[in-house]
C-alpha cells in the first residue's frame, strides 16, 4: 500500500491520505489517542445479471427478517468468500474484528478496529482490497453502493465508531455530547463528505436517520449518531456515526470526525 503523488509532489486528487496524515498528527489529536471501530457492509452481486447473490434471477426473496446474523443455506449466501476474507484479513496483519449477515440477503459486513487514528483507515482500505481479490476468484461482484436495491430493503453503510481519551476517561459522557453537538452544526459538510449516492440510503426508513435531520440518542438505530446503553450507563465510551455510506473514503470520514470534534472551535 502506498500514497500517490504527481511528479511535482503533490498528492494526486484521489490521494485523500495526505490530508489526513496532517490531521492525525497534530498535537492536539494524537494526545486524544482517537480510536475507531470501521463497521463495512457490501453487497454481493451475480456477476451476469448484477443481481444480489442468492436472489431468484427477476425475483425477489421472502422479505428482510431472518437474514440478519441468519445462518443456513435459504438465509446466508456467499459465505465462503465472507470466511476465506475474514481469515486472509487476520492473515495480512489487519485489525478486523467481526464479521456478520446483514439485514438485506446478500450484504454482508466485516468490522475493523479498534484502531488508532490513520491505522483504522489504512486497514479498512488494505480489507477492502482483499474483498475484491477474493470475490474476483469466486466469480461474484462487490458493491459498495450505498442502496443497491431499490424498494422496502436496507441500504449499506459504513457506521463509523469513535472515541477519544478523554471520552472514555472519568466524565467522558460530556465530552461525548459536546462533540455530538459540534457533529451537528457541521452536519451539510459531514453529509456532502460521507459518500455518494448516500441521498439514496439515508431516507429515514430501514434503520437511518433522514440525511437532512440530524438527530442524536442512546440505543437509536434510526438517529444520525447512536450512543451505547452501556456508555450512558458507565458515563463514558465511545459513540457512533450512523451516516456514512458504505462507499465512503475512510481517510475522509476518520479525519473530518477527529477534526470536527476535537480541532473545530465553532
């Protein structure tokens, strides 16, 4: 893995580490110790027809339910190319912690972190990269598209974890909730940042927050950031940023959160 830069020198336009690089190592952030926990879902597609993988072909599977975490042959498909990926991570060195069905037949999900600071965007990319290796192989095609079906079915995003020391220190709920506070003001330029095609997923239905309201709550799947029952309760922790789509530039949406939340003076 490596950053690309012109023969001038300076990063080409797609090289969004660079910037980041400068955020994470500013003093005031790297004394924070920022941790992040990279939730990425993906949708596996029939290569021919472009149609997620154990769906009928022009069909559609009984309605979103079982799926989620499901297992068996009629609930989970596709998960031999989710194992061997799993392993190859845990084989490269990368931080991934987790892996699940998720809510739409055929998407999936693998969780990186937690990581500090650039690491978690560096191996979330470095993952990425093996997930297309690895269903290149088997013949099936990856989708980072945010909402790949149309209709009544979950979008997929990449719900970005986050704390920093003083978050998960002694009265780290207030730090918590002012750095939510600060996430709101922010919420357009976070929104334009965290993806394409994003309008498409966050609808306020299938477990998102509408992308033009910003809305925060403890154990709320359907808020613009979730806070933990167990970090209300301990009084200190991490939380969660909800809307980020699933093919969002990790080097972005990590360093733009650290900015805002720590940086920022509104």
């Amino acid at each position: 893995m490596c950053d690309a830069f012109t023969p001038g020198g300076v990063p080409i336009p797609t090289n969004k580490r660079c910037a980041a690089a400068k955020i994470f190592s500013h003093p005031d952030v790297a004394v924070e110790e920022t941790w992040y926990g990279l939730e990425q879902e993906y949708t596996l597609l029939q290569k021919d027809v472009k149609w997620p993988l154990g769906w009928p072909v022009g069909g559609f599977p009984g309605p979103q339910g079982p799926y989620y975490c499901g297992i068996g042959a009629d609930k989970a498909f596709g998960r031999d190319i989710v194992d061997a990926h799993y392993k190859a991570c845990l084989y490269a060195g990368i931080n991934v912690s987790g892996i699940n069905g998720e809510v739409m037949p055929g998407q999936w999900e693998f969780q990186v972190g937690p990581s500090v600071g650039i690491s978690a965007a560096d191996e979330l990319w470095v993952a990425r990269y093996i997930l297309e290796r690895i269903t290149e192989v088997a013949g099936v095609v990856l989708s980072f598209d945010p909402k790949p079906i149309q209709g009544d079915w979950n979008g997929a995003g990449a719900h970005t974890n986050y704390s920093t020391k003083s978050m998960r220190s002694e009265g780290g709920y207030e730090v918590i909730k002012k750095a939510i506070e600060k996430l709101g003001l922010r919420h357009k330029e976070h929104i334009a940042a965290y993806g394409e095609g994003n309008e498409r997923r966050l609808t306020g239905r299938h477990e998102t927050a509408d992308i033009n309201t910003f809305k925060w709550g403890v154990a709320n799947r359907g808020a613009s950031i979730r806070v933990g029952r167990d970090t209300e309760k301990a009084g200190k922790g991490y939380f969660e940023d909800r809307r980020p789509a699933s093919n969002m530039d990790p080097y972005v949406v990590t360093s733009m959160i650290a900015e805002t939340t720590i940086l920022w003076k509104p």
